[in-house]
C-alpha cells in the first residue's frame, strides 16, 4: 500500500484529498499541516509521494518541491493550485514538480494523477534497478540512409550512456553531438 503525505494549510482541504484518496483502500494518506511539519514526518517516514498545497506559510508549495528534490529526490510531487495560480504551477513544475491539480478540479483528477505519477514513479525505480543489471549491452540497428531516425537514435543512446551511469551531462551531450555527425556523415558520404 503506498504512502501518501498530503500537506496543506487549511484542515479542510487537507480532510477532502484524504477522503479522495482513501476510497477503495489502496492508499495509507498522512497529513500534514505545512511545508516544515512534512519535512519533520518525511525525516520519520519516507512517503511514496507527496501532495502539497502551492500557498502555505512557513514553507510553501514552491520551497517544498525544492526541499524534497534535493533531499528525498526519488519522492514525486503533486501540486494542488486554487483557481488563478496555475502559472505558478507551471513553474513548480519546472523546478521538479510531478505534476499538479486544481482545487476546483481535484473531485475528479486527483485519485488519477496520483495513480499515474505513482506508476511512472515505480516504472522509473524499476528501470533503474535494471539498469543496475546489465552486464553486457549489445544493440544493432539498420538505419538504411533514413536521416528522420538518426534524432531518436541518439536520443535513444544517450539515454542509455545516462542510465547506466556514464560520464556528465556536459560530457554525454558531447557524445551525442560527435555520435550524430559521424552517422550523419556515414549515411551522406559513405552509404552512397
């Protein structure tokens, strides 16, 4: 059963994503009354996610996601925004934030955007224990002299390099500029 930590300031909102959460027993919600207090219990127990409030005092919505990617970054995010602060959800969700909910809309969409983020969330934990696996990795592919799958192949290895774990952002970007020519320049002038 996951864990759900909702933060909020207002005991009722707080009590009505509980009561959302809580229909068919699939999740074990704790709350919390703002950002410092979830701090306090995620120190305790680490959450399987979080859904916080954007405008709290002490810590709000913004700083929480802030606090949470660099100290649990493997915790996800949901932002709940009252009607007028979705640019500002735009930005939490640039600054790390999993994905976020209005409050006029949370009835309908909150039990779902926690199924999906909780999904990608293990799908994400799943990959990387994978990854952790690989001994050996051996892939061929037949591009034939189709420039349109040279990006996603790129796309593709870089993300591989990135998973596994090798080298910096700077240094697998570079990799992927030098892996991009040098098939380009094979398909244009070497293929012909």
């Amino acid at each position: 059963m996951a864990l759900v930590l909702i933060v909020d300031d207002s005991a009722l909102e707080r009590k009505l994503a509980a009561s959302l959460l809580a229909k068919g027993n699939r999740f074990e919600v704790c709350l919390a009354e703002d950002g410092k207090q979830a701090l306090r219990m995620m120190e305790r127990r680490l959450p399987d996610i979080v859904v916080a409030d954007l405008v709290m005092p002490n810590v709000n919505g913004l700083e929480l996601v802030t606090y949470i990617q660099e100290r649990f970054a493997r915790v996800p995010v949901i932002l709940m925004t009252a009607h007028g602060s979705e640019d500002i959800a735009v930005a939490a969700l640039e600054n790390g934030a999993s994905s976020y909910v209005p409050k006029s809309r949370l009835a309908e969409r909150l039990l779902e955007t926690v199924d999906r983020v909780l999904a990608r969330s293990r799908a994400e934990r799943n990959r990387e224990r994978l990854i952790q696996c690989v001994g050996k990795l051996d892939a061929t592919f037949y591009l034939e002299n189709d420039v349109s799958l040279v990006p996603p192949l790129v796309d593709y290895l870089q993300a591989t390099i990135s998973a596994i774990g090798i080298g910096s952002e700077a240094e697998r970007l570079r990799v992927g500029i030098a892996l991009e020519e040098a098939i380009y320049n094979a398909m244009l002038h070497g293929n012909l």
